[in-house]
C-alpha cells in the first residue's frame, strides 16, 4: 500500500489464520478490494481464488512474509505501457530479504530464454548445474496471458505450482528482463519453500519433463559442471549451442527512457 500506486486492486486470502492476521487485515480493509478468511485447499488454490476476483491488466501475487520494493508498481506499469508486445517480465536483480527485511542478497542475471527453461536451467537445483531461477516475487505478467495459459494455477501441484506456471507462460511468449529491483523472498527459516526443498524439486522435475524438457549433456553440462561464469563477454558467438539470446529492459539514465537490448547469455 507504501506504493502509492493508484491502480491496485489489493487482493487478500488467508487460510483462516488463528494467529492474529485476521485483526491485522481488518484494520487495513477500506484499502483493500477483497479479503477473506476461511479454510481451503492450499497456497495455490487460495492464489486462483484471489485471481478469479481480480480486474486488472498486470497481474502477480506475494507471499505475507515476502516484499516489494517501495517502487515495483510504477516500473512494471511503466515497462508493459511503453512495449504493448511484452507480456512477462521478471527483474534482473533478484533481492533476498533477511528476517526484519533487509536486503541481503542481490543476485545480478544476465535474462532468460525458453530454450534454458527446457533445459533445466531456471531449477534453481544444483544437481543440474542450474544458473538462474526465476523469482516469483520479482515476476508480473498481463491478463491476456494469464487467460491464454489456462487462467489458474495447477493445484495438482502442492509446492511447484509456480514452475509450472512459468512452462505454460514460456510456450506463449518470451520472458523478459528487467533491469530494475522488484521483489525479494524472505528468509527466515521456517517457510515451506526451504523446510520441503526436496520435495519442490521433485515436482519441479515432474513439471519440466512434462513440459518436454532434457537436461544439459555432452560439451553443455561439463561447461557447466566446470563453473563456467554466470555470462560471459557478448564477442561469444551466439552460433554456439550453450549460447542463447534473451530480451533485457535497461533504464538510461542519460535519456531518462527505457529501452529494448538483446544479451547473448550462457
């Protein structure tokens, strides 16, 4: 709500917490465009219900112990208004927060490209030499896009449901970065996402398989297996089969504008 942003359609759903949220909630509720509180099936169909009662063009959710940054709003309206032809955009510059929410942690991403998602790049599991995750805090996307893709979140899935979202979102468009800070997950030691690590990954790996994925071989992996740096120099023939393009957004300061770039990424 610190965004002042004047557009926002402020969605809440809580899973009838006992912990006090409830009374936290009410007190912000002539702000808000719908909360509830009751029982449900889980994160993610309380995600497509907060959805199914939302309007607006630019789309996202957040977690109640993860963050924007005071400025997000305004960046990812600003971005999709000046390229109608993007329709997903994550940030180059993905935060972690520490427990009292401070940035601990910037993590500088060269871009994203559909061929790396096939091929088990953006895991964020080791065991695949894996680059770049995509960090769903730091991620928006237009409603055209959310209705060509299904329109809801899988709930099949109980910890992965956004990865798979990510498979349906790449084969409709491609993903663009931004090089600005939007989000950041918050680490503070008892969130499902780190308690049940393993478990994700395995739904992760059910998801990308499903979606046609083959992880890194021959020349591919023992690169990276070696510790190949994250990007390298853009004089790397792009002709290289580990070489991908990918569409970055950069602000310059010098024209005070946005503009499109394409990096070669590895």
């Amino acid at each position: 709500m610190d965004q002042n942003y004047p557009n926002l359609e402020y969605i809440i759903i809580d899973g009838g917490s006992t912990d006090g949220s409830v009374d936290i909630i009410r007190k912000y509720s002539d702000r808000l465009t719908y909360w509830c509180s009751e029982p449900d099936q889980g994160q993610y169909e309380a995600i497509n219900k907060g959805f199914a009662r939302s309007t607006g063009h630019i789309m996202a959710w957040i977690n109640a112990d993860d963050m924007y940054f005071p400025w997000t709003f305004r960046i990812a309206a600003d971005v999709f208004s000046l390229f109608p032809d993007v329709s997903w955009i994550t940030s180059l510059l993905p935060t972690n927060w520490n427990v009292v929410g401070a940035p601990i942690e910037v993590n500088l991403k060269p871009g994203f490209a559909k061929k790396f998602f096939l091929r088990g790049y953006y895991m964020a599991d080791s065991r695949y030499f894996c680059r770049h995750c995509i960090q769903q805090e730091s991620t928006f996307w237009t409603r055209p896009l959310w209705e060509s893709a299904g329109s809801r979140l899988d709930t099949t899935y109980r910890l992965a449901a956004d990865f798979e979202l990510w498979s349906r979102f790449f084969m409709k468009t491609s993903l663009v970065g931004i090089q600005s800070l939007l989000g950041g997950f918050r680490f503070h030691g008892n969130q499902r996402s780190l308690l049940q690590r393993n478990a994700y990954f395995e739904e992760a790996e059910q998801i990308f398989i499903k979606a046609g994925g083959r992880h890194s071989q021959g020349l591919d992996a023992w690169i990276r297996r070696s510790g190949m740096p994250a990007h390298w120099p853009l004089n790397i023939l792009p002709s290289l089969e580990f070489i991908q393009p990918a569409t970055n957004i950069r602000w310059s300061a010098s024209e005070q504008r946005w503009f499109k770039r394409t990096d070669y990424i590895i």
